[in-house]
C-alpha cells in the first residue's frame, strides 16, 4: 500500500484534470473590466458599504475576476482578504473552472481565516459539479475528490464551521440526511447552523435542533450564546414558514414555542417534543478563556473559586483540581487582570475573563503578555496533572499562536 499523504493525491489530482466552465450560460464580463480595482477596492475602502459592494461585483465576475483576486492576496497576503469578499464568492452560484480552483485552494489551506466560507461554496456547488458529470463533461473539480475532502472535514476537522458546511456538502451531495446530520459534535451550536444552512437550501433536516434552540437560555462568561442559537432557528423557521409562521404575543417564550410547534410538525412530518428552558451549569464561574480559531477550533474553558474547572461551551464537563494546586495557581492569578484589549484582531482571538479583576480582554495572535501566557501554561500543566491530558494538549495548541513574539 502506498504512503503517501492522500492530501497532496488530491492536490495532485485536482491540478491535472482539465476541466470547463460550469456555467456556460453567465453572461460574459466586457474585456475591458478593471477587476483589480475592484478587488482592492473589496479590500481595502474604509466604508463598508463600498466593500460590500465591490465584493459582490468581484463575485459576479466569475471566472474572469479569479486572477485579480489571486493577485492580491499573493501581494498583501491570504489573510488580507476580506471575509465579505469570501462570502460573496462563496455564496455567487458561479461554477466556473477557476472559482471552484480557487475555493478549492481556500478550503485547503488550514491558515486561511475564511476557509470554512470556501467549504460552503464548495458543498453549494457539489450538486451542479454531479450534473455535469453525469452529462458527460468534465466539471471544474472531480467530485468523487469534493466528496471525499467533505466527509474527511465533516467528522475530523477541529473547527465546528467547517464540519458543519462539509455535512452540508455531504448532504447536498445526496448522502442520506439522517446519517449525515447525527454525526457525533460536540459543539452545541453546530446542527443548529446545518439544520438552518439545509432549510434554506430546500432540504428538511430533523427539525428537533431547531425547536430546542428556541428554549436555550444558556451564556459563557457573559456572552449569550443559547440566545443568540434561539434568534438563528427562529429566524431560519420564519423563512420556511413564511405566512404559516404563527403570530404570538412578545416576551413569553413557551407560549411562542407552544405556537411554533405545530405548525413545524405540520410542515416537517415530524413528531416533536416541546423542550424545558435549558440553563447554565455553571452557576458562578470566576473566571475563563475562549479561544476562537478557525485553524485549531474553539476552546471554552471556565473555573470556579473552588478549583472545578469546566470544559466547552455548555460547561458540560469538568474537572476538580486539588486544593494546593489551585491555591497556588489562585495566588498568582492576578496576573492575568489586563485593563484593555491586546493587538488587533481580525478572525482568530483569545478572551480572557477575571471576576475579581473586571478583565475581559481580547488578544490577537502573537500578543498574548508574558504573564498571561506563564499563568495558562500553569494551568494546562495542572490539567494534565489531573488527568486532562487531551484537552491540556488542544489548549496548549490552541495557546500557543496567541503567545507574544
């Protein structure tokens, strides 16, 4: 059996096989166009409302805009690339040859800020790339590679964006709904995101996600994550429902769920159960980080004043470090009080919240104050110590592009 990296395979196969455009009818851009103005336009005026708009001009190029765009970001760099412009060229429907190359590069590359946006674009267009196929031509890539680089990411990929865009795929692909939407994920927020990516997309998932998102009422260290779930899936069954979506009086949530469910299960055919508020488990948290990353994944971590440190977003789990340890970890823990954000953050970031101190705090890559980053690697070396040896092992990773050069 060959050794070889099934990665590079597949960069070597998608950079031979000839391809054509997918879109033959999408009318031909005027020969004088500046597309590179357009692009750095996208990227680079102040006012975003001309971004927004030079983005989406640079999207409806097609084909014809993919050497400004691959200009620019070999001269300013990958990351220069706005996630506006990302999305735009994701969500553009265009199947040309070069557009699905280059979301293909994008979805690829692991340091790419906005690489889950580019799986998106790839799964949208995976049902045109099987029509051509099955026509008898040659589409911008081999689906059988799509594919098989979806349902690696779909279970195996650290950041629950791009596990949930290449399920997506996967489903789009016409992979069984069922098998594909129940894969095991860990982050709550992940088949609320598929279920409303599937409804706009025409396809019905299990509705259930949808229903109890609407009850969830849970935070992290301030941030009101189950109510912003519940706003996502509201807002995803009133554009399904369209005039079917009941009318309710504001501010008592079961009576609006009570309103909701019937009219879901009328439409879905499913039989759903109406969901309990769901609270937080960790009733005085003294402290945390959040790491967001799309390369290494979201990290949650919380701890209380007693040592019982808990893990993901919901606090689900956790761990109690003994008395000693976390008394000498609490004595120095003053050091990551920090009166104000750290560096400029533009995707990746690392928030890190003190009770006793008010500090909530960004930090950009590379920026993290060497008392900070002492006081962390204190606390994954006492995880580890209690039997954490996965999770000290992700965060230390997670830590370790936040460290101050």
């Amino acid at each position: 059996m060959s050794s070889a990296n099934p990665v590079h395979i597949l960069v070597a196969v998608v950079l031979a096989t000839p391809t054509v455009a997918m879109c033959a009818a999408r009318p031909q851009d005027p020969t004088n166009e500046d597309w590179a103005r357009h692009v750095r336009k996208a990227c680079t005026s102040r006012r975003y409302g001309i971004r927004l708009a030079a983005a989406r001009k640079v999207a409806a190029g097609g084909d014809a805009a993919v050497p400004a765009v691959e200009e620019y970001a070999a001269e300013a760099g990958l990351n220069a690339l706005p996630a506006s412009l990302v999305d735009a060229i994701a969500d553009s429907g265009d199947g040309g040859a070069k557009v699905s190359r280059l979301l293909w590069s994008w979805t690829m590359n692991p340091d790419f800020y906005w690489r889950s946006s580019a799986m998106r674009g790839l799964a949208l267009r995976l049902p045109t790339y099987r029509e051509i196929e099955a026509a008898g031509a040659t589409a911008g890539l081999p689906v059988d590679q799509v594919e098989y680089l979806m349902s690696t990411r779909a279970e195996n990929d650290p950041a629950w964006l791009m596990r949930s865009h290449a399920r997506f795929g996967l489903i789009l692909g016409g992979n069984p709904v069922d098998e594909i939407f129940w894969l095991p994920e860990h982050d709550p927020r992940a088949r609320v995101r598929l279920a409303t990516l599937l409804l706009a997309a025409g396809v019905t998932p299990p509705m259930q996600p949808l229903i109890d998102a609407l009850a969830n009422e849970r935070t992290f260290l301030g941030t009101p994550w189950g109510a912003n779930l519940a706003t996502e899936a509201s807002k995803s069954m009133r554009r399904w429902l369209g005039d079917d979506f009941p009318t309710f009086e504001a501010g008592d949530k079961q009576k609006a769920i009570a309103a909701i469910l019937p009219v879901v299960e009328a439409r879905s055919q499913q039989t759903l159960l109406s969901p309990e508020p769901r609270t937080d488990l960790v009733a005085a948290a003294a402290g945390g980080i959040e790491i967001l990353s799309c390369k290494f994944g979201d990290k949650f971590v919380q701890w209380s004043d007693d040592g019982t440190v808990y893990f993901g977003l919901d606090g689900a789990e956790s761990v109690q470090i003994d008395d000693e340890t976390w008394r000498k970890l609490s004595a120095n823990r003053t050091s990551i009080a920090l009166e104000k954000s750290v560096g400029v953050v533009i995707c990746d970031s690392l928030r890190i919240s003190q009770k006793a101190s008010r500090t909530n705090a960004k930090i950009a890559p590379a920026s993290m104050p060497a008392s900070v980053t002492d006081w962390l690697k204190r606390l994954t070396q006492a995880l580890d110590d209690h039997g954490e040896t996965e999770r000290a092992s992700e965060l230390r990773r997670g830590l370790g592009q936040f460290e101050g050069r």
